[in-house]
C-alpha cells in the first residue's frame, strides 16, 4: 500500500467533469484506490464517493493505492491532477 499528498489545481476541484476523468482513471486500474481528505476515506472509482468530499481547488488530499499496479495507479493519478486535467480542455 502506498499513499502521496497532492494539492488540487485545476479552477473547479475535483467537481462535475473533473471528478469523472478521475474516476475514469482510477478505475483502469486493478488496485484499490481511495481518495482520503480531513477524516473521510472515500473509494476513488466511485463518482458520488469523490464529489461528496467537495474538493476545491487548492485543498489538499491524499491517495491511496493497494495492489498489484498501485505505483502505477499512484503516478496516473497525480499526472492527471498535476496536468489541471488538460485533456479535458
């Protein structure tokens, strides 16, 4: 199980589109993964799990992968933050 600390960028947050292409990546991968923020530990392939958080931009959270390509899961997730989710346009 690994796990990184990663701060939220993109103008909306993990909300709507975003939260959906996260999800979407989260789940082409055979770990689990949650997203983690304040005390709440949600399931990372579940849209309604992630938009119940309410993660805006500039909060920080915390990723969560276990399995057999979690540094991977880890490493496509934090990408797709780190990116603003650009392809999203």
């Amino acid at each position: 199980m690994i796990s990184r600390d990663i701060v939220i960028t993109n103008t909306s947050g993990l909300h709507a589109r975003p939260a959906t292409f996260f999800i979407q990546k989260a789940n082409s991968y055979q770990s689990r993964v949650w997203v983690e923020k304040d005390d709440r530990k949600v399931n990372a392939k579940s849209l309604l799990g992630v938009l119940s958080l309410g993660i805006a931009k500039g909060m920080t959270v915390t990723l969560v992968a276990d399995g057999e390509d979690e540094n991977l899961a880890i490493a496509g997730l934090t990408e797709l933050i780190d990116s603003g989710f650009s392809e999203i346009g």
